[in-house]
C-alpha cells in the first residue's frame, strides 16, 4: 500500500472516489456540460492514458485509471475576498 493510501485509510470520501458506485462515460459528461454543477469533490477516471503520462502509481478500479480529483466549490467560496 503506497504511502497516501495508508495517510487517507478510513476515511469515507476518499472510499467513495477511490470505490465509486457509477463511472460515467465521456458522452454522458458532454451531454451534462462535463462541469460539477454542485460544490464537492470530483474524480476523473480514464480507460485509455494520454502518451507522457506517468500512471504507474495511480489508483486502478474496475479496469479505469484514476489521474485527476477536483474540488468544485460554490461562487461564494470562490468570490474575491474583500478587505
């Protein structure tokens, strides 16, 4: 077990991304705008790996490869804070 995994055992989210009950396909996130519509956290999983990258040491499940979690936040989260 690689050092981050030992670091996030137990902990409920990243069971979820690391576990996911549903992958969607490329076609149905076009359809959606592909872009989190809800503040949270996001994994993307890829069946093919783009040439360069380096997924030797990335999560695997279900025959996909994970290579890129996000947090989406809200506009508040995101607006400029003002002094």
């Amino acid at each position: 077990m690689s050092d981050w995994r030992k670091h996030l055992a137990g902990d409920e989210i990243i069971a979820r991304l690391l576990q996911p009950e549903r992958l969607y396909t490329a076609g149905e996130t076009a359809v959606r705008d592909c872009a989190p519509r809800q503040a949270g956290i996001y994994a993307w999983y890829f069946d093919a790996i783009p040439a360069g990258v380096d997924a030797s040491q990335c999560h695997r499940h279900a025959g996909w490869t994970l290579l890129y979690v996000l947090r989406a936040v809200t506009e508040e989260e995101n607006a400029p804070v003002k002094s």
